[in-house]
C-alpha cells in the first residue's frame, strides 16, 4: 500500500518560511564585537607603551595585581562578573533573536542599544527595525531564555518611543521581591 502523507516539512504556525537574516554590514560587526575590540586592542597599546617605556617589569607587576584583586576581592569580582556577563548576553541574545526569527522582511535584526547590570541579571535596550513590536520580542521569549541560560526573560516597551525595547535577563531572584 503507497500511502501518501500530506504533513508538513515544518509546523503550520511557520508558514511561509521568514527569509533569512541579513549579512550584518561591517560597520554593525565592529559594534556588536567592540567591546572586545576595544579591551583587546587596549591590553596591546597599554602593554606596549608601558613596555616600552618602563621595560617588562612593572606592566607584569601591574597585571598581576589587577589579576590578584579580580580574584581576591569580591566586590570587585563580582563588578568584573556582572560586566563581563553584560558582554556574553549581548552575543547570546542576538544569537536567540535570530533563531527566533525576530527580524524584519528585510532579514535586519533588532539593535542592542546597551546592556546594564541589573539585581536580577542584565537589562538589554533593543531597537527594533520597522516591521518589529514588543509583540514579536514577547512571542520569543523563550527561545531567548535558552539562549541567555536564564531563568527567565521579560520584555516591555518604552511608553513614548515604540520602537525601544527593553529585555530584562532574570539569572537569580531579588530577595524581597514580591
């Protein structure tokens, strides 16, 4: 018997498919890797001069004693934490919004603004491209907390500009939060 099924390659809810996301320009590149960039870049030129100048030495000595409060102090571990888990959510929730389909019929994905520390985690600025809402960022949201390895993600809009988003990554619970 040649039975023939009439089920789709993929869920009706997808249909038709998005088109892809858009190659970045490589002025978007270097804004979302500039954080990076910028510190790499920095480590070089300070070594450098400071090398230069004062010999190995003391450039040594003056890493290892930021290493040392890094890993000693915890204020300052905790700062260097939150800063550096700032930078990772960027990449990781850019990487969800593209595996949600979360951009526009032209494939542009929505644009972090900024990313600050938060009790709970970090919040994310987005700005979205014409043809995305707060909606579309809602429907997502847990795809996006799969990417963000966090407990739980939460989005509402700026009241006066529609087109900013903000993106609340819940890691830990705010002890007396209700």
């Amino acid at each position: 018997m040649n039975a023939v099924t009439s089920i789709p390659p993929h869920p009706p809810e997808y249909f038709p498919a998005p088109p892809e996301v858009a190659r970045p320009w490589v002025t978007t590149v270097l804004w979302r890797w500039r954080y990076e960039t910028g510190s790499c870049t920095g480590v070089f030129v300070l070594g450098w001069a400071s090398g230069r100048a004062y010999g190995f030495w003391p450039p040594s000595l003056m890493a290892a004693t930021v290493m040392v409060l890094v890993v000693g102090v915890a204020p300052v571990r905790r700062c260097a934490v939150n800063r550096f888990l700032c930078v990772v959510t960027q990449h990781w929730l850019r990487t969800g919004l593209a595996h949600a389909w979360v951009h526009n019929r032209s494939g542009r994905l929505p644009a972090l603004v900024w990313t600050r520390p938060a009790g709970y985690g970090e919040a994310v600025l987005l700005w979205l491209p014409a043809g995305l809402c707060e909606e579309h960022v809602r429907a997502a949201a847990e795809v996006l907390r799969s990417a963000c390895w966090a407990q739980a993600i939460e989005v509402t809009a700026d009241p006066r500009r529609r087109q900013l988003v903000t993106v609340h990554v819940v890691r830990r619970a705010v002890p007396g939060a209700a």
